[in-house]
C-alpha cells in the first residue's frame, strides 16, 4: 500500500501535523478525532513514520471495524 493510501486512512480517525528537524528527521504526529489522545512517530523517512502510524492504527481500531471499512 502507497503511504498517500495510508496516510487517507489515517486522516479518517485522526488529526496530522508533520514535521522536521535541523537534522532532516520527520516527526509525524497524531491526534485522535474521539478522545484526543495523540502519539508521535519519528524517522529521516517520511515514509517510515507514515507506515508506523498506520500500523498504529490498525492497532487501536477494532477487528470489527476493519471487516466493515474493507467491505466498502
């Protein structure tokens, strides 16, 4: 799966903000749309830290949930 994909995905159920340091590391932060929780993923890739978000949200939705979006 292309990280624009699952970066879709993730923008479904979360806030994004993106960012980088002075050393090129990409700091991609997430913050829930339900309960504002947030957690933060960092990598000089933009898609490494995009594809940890992603399996970070496969993570905390539930199976039912998955079932019921891919059936769509």
């Amino acid at each position: 799966m292309r990280s624009t994909t699952k970066l879709k995905h993730i923008l479904q159920l979360y806030t994004v903000a993106l960012d980088m340091n002075d050393d090129g590391e990409m700091h991609l932060m997430i913050f829930d749309k339900r309960d504002n929780s947030s957690e933060e993923f960092t990598h000089k890739s933009y898609s490494v830290v995009v594809d940890k978000a992603f399996r970070y949200m496969m993570k905390k939705i539930s199976p039912k949930a998955v079932k019921a979006a891919s059936s769509q």
